[in-house]
C-alpha cells in the first residue's frame, strides 16, 4: 500500500506530485509488471490483474508525440 512507503503517509486518491515521486521507479515496476502479465499467461491464470506495463508504455508513447 502506497500510504505505507516513505514520503506518502498522508497520501489520498487523486493527489498531485505521486508521479514525480516514483518516476525513477517507473521502468522497473514496468518490467516486473511484465514479467507477471507474461506468467499469469503462461499458467493461464484466473486471477485478475492489470496490463500495467502495457499502458504505461502506450502512455509514453502518447507523450512522445
């Protein structure tokens, strides 16, 4: 849980700054993000959970535009 890591103790949905206080983490969650996307695939998993690497990087490229 965010409200748990350093810096985000009075954090709340919606607030400003949280990007530019995990940026430098962002290609690492990315690829851990892909790591399990492609496993869930492998073992055909049930369980939900999101394409987080994928929409960052759709994200990214969208600002490169």
């Amino acid at each position: 849980m965010l409200k748990n890591k350093p810096g985000f103790n009075k954090y709340g949905k919606g607030d400003n700054g949280v990007y530019f206080k995990t940026k430098e983490k962002l290609i690492v969650a990315m690829e851990n993000a892909k790591k399990l996307r492609l496993h869930n695939e492998k073992i055909k998993s049930i369980n939900p959970a999101t394409d987080f690497d994928l929409l960052i990087q759709d994200i990214l490229l969208l600002k490169e535009k």
